[in-house]
C-alpha cells in the first residue's frame, strides 16, 4: 500500500475526516462502474456506491493495510453489489458444462479478439446476460485491468479459481454471442 494512503487514513482517524475526500475523488468512479456492471441499474448503483464509501469509512479502523486501498474498497463494493443483487433475483443465463467443453480457446479468442463495432455491442449484451459473479470478474480482470492476483483477492478467491473461472465465462460468453447470431 502507498505510504500516501497510510498516512492519510492515519489522519483521518485521528479526526481529519475531510479528508476521506480523496478516497472519495480517486476511486468513486472506479467503484461506481463495477457495481453499475453487476447490478445494470444506475440509481441503484449510485445509491450502493454511496453506500460502499460510508461502510469504509465506518470500519476505516479495521483496514489492516494487508491490501491496497484500492483492493479494499473493491471487495466491499462487490460483496455490496452482489448482495443487492442476490436480493433483487436478476435472472440470469444458465449455461450447460457439456456445451461449454466442447468449445475450443481458438473459437473464443477469434470471437472476442474483433474489435468490430458490431460485435463489441453483441459482447456487450452478452456481458448483461451473466449473472453478476461473472460480472465482477470481467468487470475486475478486463474493464479495470486488475491482476488475477487483486481480482482474486477482491472476489474472495484463490488465484487459480479465479482462473477457472475466467476461462469458464469466456466461453459462455462466446456461446451467447454465437446465440445472438443465429
């Protein structure tokens, strides 16, 4: 963790709580779109990352600096979002094993390596047809470009589960791209 950050949740607990603004400026819009990908509603998500801030800020004194800041404040927003929408029951696509192991990483590299307008809407409504686990960790691991190490750490998984995973949702979201075409 930055010694930055550190020094300014130091101060924060010794009464400077203005300062928690800088928490606020440098990673509100970050949190705001992971939970806005996993939940798809943006009144819900601007409420909910309100929410993530004043939950931080209330157990500030338990952030133990194992982590960054950053890893932190994204494993509450997500464990905020997916409780919020685990209340809400979005349906969700649920995929066959079967179906998804018969499909190569060739076919799905090839599919999601176009960077065509057209097929990044298509993966961008396949994307909303997840459920939102796999949403975070898309979210995570390609919007927010976090390591698999912090993406792990952020969903509460170990490395190569996170992996797993991964590998497992770009096939699904392949197979609903190659749904949408048919």
């Amino acid at each position: 963790m930055e010694n930055n950050e550190k020094h300014i949740i130091q101060r924060i607990l010794k009464g400077e709580t203005a300062l928690y603004e800088n928490f606020l400026n440098q990673y509100g819009q970050q949190v705001f779109s992971l939970i806005a990908r996993i939940i798809c509603n943006q009144e819900d998500a601007e409420e909910l990352t309100q929410d993530v801030f004043l939950k931080a800020f209330q157990h500030l004194s338990s952030f133990k600096a194992e982590s960054s800041f950053s890893t932190w404040i994204y494993s509450i927003a997500y464990n905020t979002a997916i409780s919020a929408a685990r209340k809400k029951k979005f349906d969700t696509f649920a995929m066959d094993d079967t179906l998804l192991a018969n499909i190569s990483e060739q076919q799905v590299d090839e599919t999601l390596n176009d960077e065509s307008e057209e097929m990044i809407i298509k993966l961008n409504r396949a994307i909303e047809k997840l459920n939102s686990d796999e949403r975070a960790l898309i979210t995570l691991f390609y919007y927010e470009e976090k390591t698999m190490n912090e993406t792990a750490l952020i969903l509460g998984l170990t490395e190569s589960n996170a992996k797993v995973k991964l590998h497992r949702i770009r096939k699904k979201i392949y197979v609903l791209i190659k749904q949408e075409e048919v």
